[in-house]
C-alpha cells in the first residue's frame, strides 16, 4: 500500500458500491489521479468471522461503462461490464484495481 501513497492522498470519490455472496463484506476505497481510477477493495471480518471469511464479491463503479481493470497486487486482468466486475477475496485480501 505503500506504494500508492501518492493515490490515497487524493480526495476519495463516492459511487463504488460492492455486493457479496458470503457474510462478510469488503470494503473500497476510491481515488482517481492523472486520468486512472483506483479502487482499494480488502474482504472484511465481523463479529462471528472475527478471522475473516474467503467471499466472492461484485464491484459496482458509478459511470465506469465496460473496459478492463488491472489487478495491481497481482497483474491480473479483469473484465468489468456495465461498471461491474467480480473478484475472489480470501480472508483481509486486499485487491488495488486500476482502470
């Protein structure tokens, strides 16, 4: 993460939304610099999954149409359709995407 100091210091813009098919949930973070979006996305704990919990999770970007999102933390390509795309989080995974 510290590798992108210089993105989470940019002001954070709303309109990710993110849905689950388990009982945890992730959490993003999103910025935007020199024309790019980053979306900071880690799967989340709770109360009966203290240790976390692996979940597969649908990232919603308001206006973000159908491209392909760059998995940072691993080089990977993902398609996103429609401003949606879907991952696999295993338990506190954080995902940096860019597109």
């Amino acid at each position: 993460v510290q590798n992108y100091a210089y993105v989470l210091a940019t002001p954070s813009i709303a309109g990710t939304a993110v849905t689950t098919d388990g009982a945890v949930a992730v959490t993003t973070l999103t910025k935007q610099l020199n024309g790019y979006t980053y979306i900071f996305a880690m799967g989340d704990g709770n109360s009966a999954n203290i240790y976390g919990q692996a979940v597969n999770a649908t990232i919603a970007v308001a206006g973000a149409g159908s491209g392909t999102v760059t998995d940072l933390t691993d080089g990977r390509s993902i398609s996103m359709t429609n401003g949606q795309f879907t991952d696999h989080f295993d338990a506190y995974q954080l995902h940096i995407y860019r597109y």
